[in-house]
C-alpha cells in the first residue's frame, strides 16, 4: 500500500500558520501533489468550583465556526496557485489530531513563529510535538515578523522563496543516512542544490571528543571524517546519479554548523532516532538546536516514520 500523495498542513488562522501553508502549496505545486488543511480546535474545561454559579454551558458553535473561517480564507489563499485542496476542522488537540492524520500523508507542515531571545527556545506544542511523534516526515517553516520599512535589516518573514539549496547533517549513523535520503528526494524535487554537512567537534577544549589527547591529529581525523562521508553520499546518491551533492567537513557540532549553513539555505534536513517512551517525547539534541534557531525551514525525519514508509511502500 502506498499512501496518497498529499500534504498535511496544520492551520490556525495566524501569520505563522499562513506562512507554512504558502510553503506546502509550492511544494505540493512542485511535485504535484494536493495538499490537506486542518483547524482543530479543543474546548476549555472548568471546574465546578471556580465558576460562580457553579455551572457553565460550554456551546462550541462560535469556535466551529471560526474555524470554518480559518479554512475558508485558507481555500480564496490558495486557489490562485491551482493546487488541489481539501479542508477539515477537527476536534481535539492541534498536536494529537495531525500526529495521528500523518498516518494518512506522506509530508505534514506547521509553522513556528521563532521570535527570538528566550522565546526562540520554546517552540509551540504542535511544532515541537509533531516532529517528534509523525507517521511521516515534518517541515517546521519559521515565521519571523518583518521589520518597519525604515529597517535597513528588514526580513521578509512571510515570503517563501523557492528552495534552491539544501542542507543535510551527515554523522554516519543509520538516521543520518535516512536524512540523507530524504534530503537527496527534495533536492530532486526542487532541482535544488545539495549540501551534506559533517561535523567534528575538536576545536576549542570542547564537544564530544574534548577527551582526546592533545597530540591528536587534527588533519587526520578530518580526512578520516571526509573518507566516511563520500562513503555514504556516493552510495545513497548513486539513486540519483543527476544530482551533484556537495560535502563539507568541518570543525565544530553538527547543531551549530546546520545552523550555521541555515541562514545560506532555504531548507535544512536532520534526522532523528524517534525513540519511544518517555525519552521519545524529544527529538535529539541536534535536531531540537536545529529546530530552535534556523533561519530556513526544517525537515525532520525519525527512523520510525521512514521505517513505516518503507514497509508501506513493499507491501
């Protein structure tokens, strides 16, 4: 079985939201496929005892119906781009209802709003839970407010641009092989270029591998790094034998350095192990720093959605 080629997009009416829709339309105009927009919405609950008469009459038709206006500015925002459309309003939990919807898709998009400072740490519940816990691969589209006018810094927070270069963390381990793979599909996709990124922290005392000695060759260890990567980037992109990918070997983490590249980039791919129980609630630290300060969007990919897609596919 093979799941629809459809794009699941979370809405809520607010800038950000609109933001990620814009960049499901171009990609689901790019590959040709339609795209899905869900509001969900969950009614507050209330105790007895902090009511004053004890007693309250929740009557959810004037949030349904906002809801239902979220989705129709949604239709009029996208019928210009001609990209097929279906809309849906559910009840319940904005994370819980796309995480259990991208079952049924093969990429989900939600936006963030990414304000900076402090608040930059602290993603939204759907941004942060759905890359965790997705049946399929996630793009997190960060919303920056623009500046006024009379900023010569001002950012165009609300334009998406197309997708022209691309950026891939590569470890050598079995996730960031799947992000690789995923990230060799999208450069595909948009005709993009790709970069695949290694990192080894050794300067400055710090990182990881601090432990080692000092007489340690640095050169070496980057050769020895470099060696690995094209082992894997020439195997997984021998399926795609017209893309060119790039590799760069470079001092520092790979969170820093994808962050790094972010701001050059129009989409950044990391992988994640996806583990369940507690520790599944978060995403790994690389992709959470990726997350919290990239300047692009981010595609994340578990081990666990690529498993699921991998046996649909074969089955």
């Amino acid at each position: 079985m093979t799941r629809p080629e459809v794009v699941l997009v979370g809405v809520d009416g607010s800038a950000a939201s609109l933001h990620a829709l814009d960049w499901a339309a171009a990609y689901a105009g790019r590959v040709g496929w339609s795209l899905h927009a869900v509001c969900s919405y969950s009614l507050p609950s209330f105790t007895a005892a902090s009511l004053d008469g004890g007693y309250a009459a929740l009557d959810d038709t004037a949030i349904a119906e906002g809801a239902k206006a979220v989705l129709a500015e949604v239709q009029t925002r996208i019928a210009p781009t001609g990209v097929p459309i279906e809309t849906s309003v559910a009840t319940g939990d904005a994370a819980g209802v796309l995480v259990e919807l991208s079952a049924e898709h093969c990429l989900a998009v939600v936006g963030t709003r990414g304000r900076g400072g402090f608040t930059e740490r602290l993603l939204g519940t759907v941004s942060s839970a759905l890359p965790a816990h997705a049946h399929c691969p996630t793009v997190v589209v960060p919303y920056r407010e623009p500046a006024g006018d009379d900023d010569p810094e001002r950012r165009d927070g609300d334009t998406v641009h197309e997708v022209r270069r691309i950026v891939v963390g590569v470890d050598g381990s079995p996730t960031a092989e799947v992000a690789l793979r995923h990230a060799v599909e999208q450069a595909s996709a948009w005709g993009a270029e790709l970069v695949a990124v290694a990192g080894v922290p050794l300067g400055s005392g710090a990182g990881v591998l601090a432990w080692l000695p000092s007489q340690i060759d640095h050169e070496q260890v980057l050769a020895d790094v470099k060696a690995g990567l094209d082992v894997i980037v020439d195997r997984v992109g021998a399926e795609h034998p017209e893309l060119t990918i790039k590799r760069h070997v470079l001092d520092g983490s790979g969170a820093e350095l994808l962050t790094e590249f972010s701001a050059a980039s129009d989409l950044v791919v990391v992988g994640s192990r996806g583990r369940g129980g507690f520790r599944g609630l978060l995403l790994g630290s690389t992709s959470q720093a990726v997350l919290h300060h990239s300047k692009c969007p981010v595609l994340v990919v578990t081990r666990k959605c690529d498993e699921e897609l991998q046996a649909e596919s074969a089955a």
